[in-house]
C-alpha cells in the first residue's frame, strides 16, 4: 500500500508541475547528496573540482538541502542554497542545464529537451544487490524505480562489474556510462593530504594522535532485530593486543540510522564526509557496506562483522559471494576476535589488489576531473 501511495503522488506531482517547463534552461548546474540530506558524496567532489579549478566558469551552481540554514556557508556570488523539495527547488531542477545526484529520486519535476542529469549513485565496487533485483522489493518499487530511472542521461561506474551488474541488470539502464571511478574516492589517492584530514578529525573528537583508531560503520537493515551486537570491551582488548596501541571506536551510523546510538563509543554519525573518518580510521569494522569498496584503497585492516549474513542473503542477495570479496567475514564475536588474532596485513593488501582485478576497478584518482572534461566538451 505504502509503495502504491508513493507511486501515485509521484504520478499526480508531475501532472502539477508540468507548467513550471515553460521556464527557459539557465546556465546552472545542480547538485544533491542523499535527497537533500546533506553536504558529501560525490556531488560534494564534483563541485569542489569544479569551483577549486575554475571549471565552468560561466555556470552558476545549486545545492539543495533539507536543512538549508546549516549549509549557509556555502553561499557566494557562483553558489545558491535552497531547500530540498521547496518552491524554489522544483524552479532550479527545471531550469538547470545539469543536475547531478548521488541516488535515484522521483521523477516528478519534468526534464525537458536540453537538459542533463547525472547520476553518480552512493557506492562503489560491486557487493549488494540493489534497486530491481533486490528479493524483497514490490513489484510496483520495482516499476517505479525503471521509470525513474529514464531521466538518468549519465551514469558514473566504479568498476567493469559495477557496471554490467548494477547499472545494466540491476538498474536495467541502457544510457551513457562514464567509466571513470568514484569523484568521492579521488581524495583516497591524494595521500599528501591524508596527514591533515585525519588531525582534523581527530581534533573534532579529542582524540590523542598516538592511539589507534577504529570506525565502525555498519550498513542499512531492513531488520535490524536480526543483528547481534559486537562485544565492545572484548574487541578493544584484541585490537590492542593484535596492534599494540590504545584503541578509540568511531560509531557512525548509516543515513537512515542517524537514531543508533551506542554506549562507550564516540559518536561520528553526525560527521557528514565519510571518506574523512575512512582517512583517519587505521581499521574499519563494518558488514555489507560499499564503503568497503572506498576503504580498500587504502589497504588498511577491515573486518566484516555479518552475524545476520543468511538472513541477509535470503532476504537482499548478493551479487558476488561475500566470501569471494577478500576481506574476513565474521558472523559471530568469536569469528571477529579470532580474525583480528590472525590478521596479516601483507596477505590483506594482496588481497585487496585481487579484489580490484576481479571487480575491474576504474579507480585512478581522476574521477571529478573527467566529469569536468565531460561537462566542458559535451554540455558547456
């Protein structure tokens, strides 16, 4: 019923909406993370390899927010703020030559003739099923995701896999794909800058340089009851054992869990770029998250706690077996510990090297500057 009700809004929103094409398409290119949740992903570094190399001088830029007061710092004369499904949202997203976005929305503003829309979606590597292929999705979210889904012109791919099985099977798209990586992830490869990045993190949760840091950072459930929490006190004892310095836990919680709070650790969720916490993070603790994807690159310690993983299989499915990933899989505490017991980090890099040869990365580091050549060759 809910997917229904969702379906004829959308259907009815258009109807209303379309007087708003007799507006002319303005220079302007739009951005939005997370249906206006926030300031990060890929849009985020798209725009600041547009604004920091002076790409597209003669466009203005449009973010949307569903909390616009908070982003107020990034109003200049080349930049607009609104708020996310607001009057003045649905004027940009009808004139804006582009509008690039990190997830597949509703298609109720009508695009017209001219117009380009990105889609860089939120994750990269390819591990989860998602959009139509995912086991427990209606039939009518399925339906309503292939026709929002038409309005993509441009879909960035991370790797060849992500490419034939995301965005052609599971997305069934058949437009342009630019192949050229995650913009998110050229930071992972600028490493003079990741000395900085993690002070200022560190700095953020007053946590001493010396100690080792950890960021747990599990995905989105369907059913969370399902989930067998980590031993915290246990864990620590491990890690310090298994890397000799005291440990500190980042907690940070997928979008849609932004209310998960757990006792003990530091709260990151509110840290809106995650490839910060992923820089400062020496290990990352995490399940069937694509930050996996992001982190690998960075060949440090991750472990895969999945104590829900058959549940988890029967209920979203898997693209590639996760036991075929390269990282240790624990689906209990007693896995985990063991797993940090015997990690050796020379056999982990070897692994993450396959990882990205069996996946096909695209990954180079050049992601948000071949998105600008893109838009100065082929829209501008």
């Amino acid at each position: 019923m809910k997917e229904s009700i969702k379906t004829i809004l959308m259907y009815l929103a258009r109807l209303i909406l379309q007087p708003l094409k007799l507006f002319p398409i303005k220079n302007y290119i739009m951005f939005c993370t997370n249906s206006g949740a926030g300031y990060s992903c890929n849009p985020k570094y798209i725009y600041l390899y547009l604004i920091n190399n002076k790409k597209v001088a003669n466009y203005k830029f449009i973010w949307c927010f569903k909390n616009p007061e908070k982003y107020k710092f990034l109003e200049n004369e080349n930049t607009i703020i609104c708020k996310y499904r607001g009057i003045r949202y649905y004027y940009y997203k009808v004139v804006s030559k582009v509008y690039i976005s990190n997830s597949i929305e509703g298609n109720e503003v009508p695009k017209k003739k001219g117009q380009i829309r990105i889609q860089t979606w939120h994750g990269g590597g390819s591990y989860k099923k998602v959009a139509i292929a995912e086991k427990s999705k209606s039939d009518i979210y399925k339906k309503r995701t292939k026709d929002n889904v038409k309005n993509t012109d441009v879909f960035i791919s991370s790797s060849k896999i992500f490419t034939d099985e995301v965005i052609k099977n599971n997305f069934y798209y058949t437009g342009k794909i630019l192949e050229i990586g995650m913009p998110r992830n050229d930071i992972l490869f600028e490493h003079e800058k990741h000395d900085e990045i993690r002070k200022k993190v560190l700095d953020q949760y007053n946590i001493d340089e010396n100690k080792f840091v950890v960021l747990y950072a599990p995905t989105w459930r369907y059913d969370e009851s399902k989930l067998e929490e980590i031993n915290f006190k246990e864990l620590k004892e491990h890690l310090e054992r298994k890397f000799g310095k005291e440990v500190e836990i980042i907690y940070r919680a997928h979008i849609h869990m932004q209310k998960n709070k757990i006792s003990g650790l530091i709260n990151g969720s509110n840290y809106e770029d995650m490839q910060d916490l992923l820089i400062a993070a020496d290990a990352l603790i995490t399940d069937y998250s694509s930050s996996i994807w992001d982190y690998s690159f960075l060949y440090k310690p991750c472990f895969l706690f999945c104590p829900d993983l058959n549940y988890y299989i029967e209920n979203r499915g898997f693209i590639i077996d996760i036991h075929e990933w390269g990282f240790p899989v624990c689906e209990s505490n007693e896995s985990l510990m063991k797993q940090i017991d015997e990690f050796d980090l020379e056999s982990f890099k070897r692994n993450m090297d396959k990882h990205h040869n069996m996946l096909q990365s695209y990954e180079t580091g050049k992601a948000s500057e071949n998105i600008a050549k893109y838009l100065e060759e082929e829209v501008v």
